[in-house]
C-alpha cells in the first residue's frame, strides 16, 4: 500500500511539470512565443477577411491611431505614439503609409517646428465601421476567452506576478550561466522568489525570444 502511495504521489509531482524537448541542433528551432504569434496572426487573417468582405480599404492594424485621431483630435507624430504605446519611428512609418493611402494629411502645429496629423474626409467614413468592429472583436475575445479553462488575461497577469518575484533577464542569466532551479535555497526559490520556482502558473518552462513571428 505505502509503495503504491509513494508511486502516486511520485507521478503526481512529476507529471505537474512537461518533459522538456529534445534540443535541435539550431537553437532558433525553440520559439516559445511563435504558437502565441500564429495563434494572432491567424486571428488578424480573420480581421483583415472581415474587411474585404465588407469593402473596406484599410489594413486593420491602422484602426487603432484612425480611432485615436477621430476621438482626441490632431496630434503630433510624436503624441500619437506615446498615446498609442509605440515608437515614434514606427508611428512615423504607419503616418506614412496612412498618408499615402489618403487616411491622413499633415498641418503646421502649434508652433513651426511640428506638425499635427489630421484625418482626410475618407477616413472619417470609415471611423464609424472602425470602432463598430473594435468593439465587437472585443467582445468576440471575450466570449472565446470565457470558453477557455485558464482565461488568458489571467495568465497575463500571473505572468506579470512571477517575473515581478524574479526579473525575464534574470531567469536568463541563470540559465545562459549554467546554474539550476534550487542552486541558491532548498525549495527551488531563488533570491526574490516566493517558492513557486519558474514553474508556476502563467510562467511555462521553456526557450523564449520574443519579436519574431
């Protein structure tokens, strides 16, 4: 009975956590991020369908700042992107392409040395339908997402929580270095950890390089 016990337990702790894959001979086989990526991209395929379907000419990754220029107004290339979370010189470029398929024109600023971008007539057509479709591809994640056993904002968040016990370049270093999971405390635990090691939930053992789909 013991040995049966034992057995149990053993494989119920073991079992917790995947066997790691076999390592490739190029490292850049392991992409922990590229399911996450096609999973998006797909989802954007979808988006971008949905467009063509209903006639209208605009990538969808340009609804985000037609949207933000049609609620607040002008802005700056430079306010744009800190509105949107980006860089100014990827700002720069989605101004461009914008400007080129006659979204967006520019105007002197405030003061001669900036220049605002302003939604033309034939973008403003579109900001109905634009946000229509937000709005509805928000709450179509969230009814995909209701039917998930994890909801995936909670992952975010536990993610969020373990790299806050233990910084993404940490973890790095500790393996780029060669040392292992327990090295420093008898739980697994390093120093700013809180005993749940790398395996919690929302921190998956794995390779991770992130920025490439």
């Amino acid at each position: 009975m013991y040995e049966c016990l034992y057995k149990c337990c053993h494989l119920g702790v073991t079992s917790s956590r995947p066997p790691e894959p076999p390592r490739p001979d190029d490292p850049t086989e392991l992409d922990f991020w590229r399911p996450l990526a096609r999973l998006r991209q797909a989802m954007e395929a979808e988006i971008a369908r949905l467009y063509t379907e209903r006639g209208v000419r605009v990538q969808p990754r340009f609804t985000m700042p037609l949207i933000r220029l049609a609620r607040r107004g002008p802005m700056t290339i430079r306010q744009l992107a800190e509105s949107l979370e980006v860089t100014h010189s990827a700002m720069s470029q989605t101004v461009g392409a914008l400007r080129t398929d006659g979204m967006v024109t520019t105007r002197p600023g405030r003061d001669a040395r900036t220049r605002e971008v302003v939604l033309t007539d034939r973008a403003r057509e579109l900001v109905p339908f634009l946000e229509a479709e937000w709005l509805a591809t928000e709450r179509a994640a969230e009814e995909l997402e209701a039917e998930l056993p994890y909801p995936l904002r909670q992952v975010v968040r536990d993610m969020e929580a373990a790299l806050a016990r233990r910084s993404f370049r940490d973890r790095i270093v500790r393996h780029l270095d060669g040392s292992a999971p327990g090295d420093s405390d008898p739980d697994g635990s390093g120093p700013g950890d809180s005993g749940l090691g790398d395996s919690g939930p929302g921190d998956p053992p794995g390779s991770a390089r992130p920025g490439f789909p």
